[in-house]
C-alpha cells in the first residue's frame, strides 16, 4: 500500500473572542492528503479553503489517519475539553511524522492542552488500533516499526511541548527565553512541568466520570493562571509582558472563550 503526501494547513480568521487581545492570530488549521482527502478539525477543511498554506507535510499511509481519525474526524479529542483544531490535526499527522508547531495560536494550544490533547494513552491505544484495523484489511502494512515510532511520537510528547513552546515564544512573540540564566530557565521548565502533572492528573478524574467537563475545563483554567502567575513573578512584570503580552487569566482565558472556527 503506497503512502501519499498528507499535509497541515493552517488558515486565519476573524475571530477574536477576547477583545484586550485585539488582533492576536487565532488560525484554524486542518489535514488533508495530495488526493484530495480533507479532514475539517472541528473547523473548514479542503472543500471551504482550497488555497489554505500549507505549513507542514510528510508521507503516510492514508488509511492509518484515516483510521486515527475515526469516522468524525476529532482523532479522539473532544473540542475545546480535550484539545483544539491543532491536537485533532497532530494525531491524525501521527503517521506523517509532522507536526502544525507552526501554526499561529499554537504558543497558548501546547501549555493548556499539549501537543496532541489530553489523554495519551488513549491516543496509543487508537494509534495501535488503527493500524491493526488496516493491517486485518491488508496484511503487513503497517510494520512494527513504524508503529512503534508512531508510539514513541506520543510518549515523548512531553519534552517535546516544551521545546516547542519555546520555538513559538521565539517565533511569534520574538523572545528568546534561552537568553535567560539558566536558572530562570530551569524554573520555568520546573513549572511547565507541574502543569503538565496537573493537566493529567484533572485529565484521569474528568475520564472517569469524577468531574464534569465544566468543572475540568475551570480547574484546567485555574492551573494554567497559576501556573503563568509564577511565571511572571520569575521574571518580573515588565519581562513577562514583553514575553506574554497579556495578564496571566487573559492568556488561560485564550481558548476556554473558544466556540467556534
């Protein structure tokens, strides 16, 4: 079974649901294949923006995303609970071996909701199954290699959103925090990491039917205005302005406001 070119693509919109943020980018972005093949992400797909930019590509198998996808196309993320249009795109670019890192929006999407949305080991568990399904389809198309790199994509997705993180606070917010002591560097990794152990802990009560989706999505909220709180006391408040641009409930604010693309 060839592989075919999946690509990102990320398109701007007018949507600006917290005015003290005024213009500030908030792209959709979507996947689609060099055949046609559209997944929307919860947003426009193909169809609606056939001459949406193009920000990654790489080459995959189509019926393992498809798969990874599900017949909805959420990939398994439940919009604006689990993860946003940017998650939703990542998973199913599992197989391609890309990411939309690139895509404005992203330097608020990876801290409040990871790389790939919340709940990993489901996603591994859907990966897995989705290559099973092809390979009961058509033996021996997905090799155990390749799935097992997929895997590995997913479990080092921690360390991976934190450089990422700083690649998009390098990249749209034109800070450098490499240039920073390193001991500054190491409390705010300390930091992203607690939130990140939060994330997941709030994540495990809310799968298993202990908190509501509301009461998820305000601890969540709660956690990341504490945790860009200490961020700012870090590095003083003129440094995390000129990194932020915005108080810190603003910024935590960023996508819980969200309802649509």
């Amino acid at each position: 079974m060839n592989e075919v070119l999946h690509r990102g693509h990320t398109i701007s919109t007018d949507w600006h649901p917290i005015p003290e943020l005024g213009n500030w980018p908030l792209d959709h972005v979507f996947v689609s294949t060099e055949q046609g093949h559209s997944w929307g992400c919860f947003g426009r797909g193909l169809a609606e923006e056939p001459n949406a930019r193009v920000i990654c590509q790489g080459y995959a198998i189509e019926q393992w995303a498809t798969e990874i996808a599900g017949t909805d196309g959420s990939a398994g993320v439940q919009h604006c609970v689990t993860g946003v249009c940017h998650c939703c795109a990542n998973r199913i670019l599992i197989p391609a071996e890309v990411d939309v890192h690139d895509a404005p929006g992203n330097e608020i999407v990876v801290p409040i909701f990871g790389k790939y949305g919340l709940g990993l080991p489901a996603l591994i568990d859907r990966v897995k199954a989705a290559a099973s399904a092809v390979n009961n389809r058509t033996p021996n198309t997905i090799s155990d290699s390749a799935l097992e790199q997929a895997i590995q994509r997913v479990t080092r997705a921690k360390d991976d959103e934190y450089e990422i993180l700083m690649d998009d606070i390098d990249d749209f917010l034109h800070v450098k925090l490499s240039s920073l002591p390193v001991d500054k560097q190491a409390s705010i990794k300390a930091i992203y990491s607690e939130l990140y152990d939060k994330r997941q802990t709030d994540y495990e009560q809310f799968a298993a039917g202990k908190i509501t989706a509301d009461e998820f999505k305000m601890r969540m909220r709660t956690n990341v205005t504490a945790a860009l709180h200490e961020v700012r006391d870090l590095l003083g408040q003129e440094a995390f302005h000129s990194v932020f641009r915005m108080p810190p409930e603003l910024a935590a604010a960023y996508l819980f406001a969200r309802e649509g693309q």
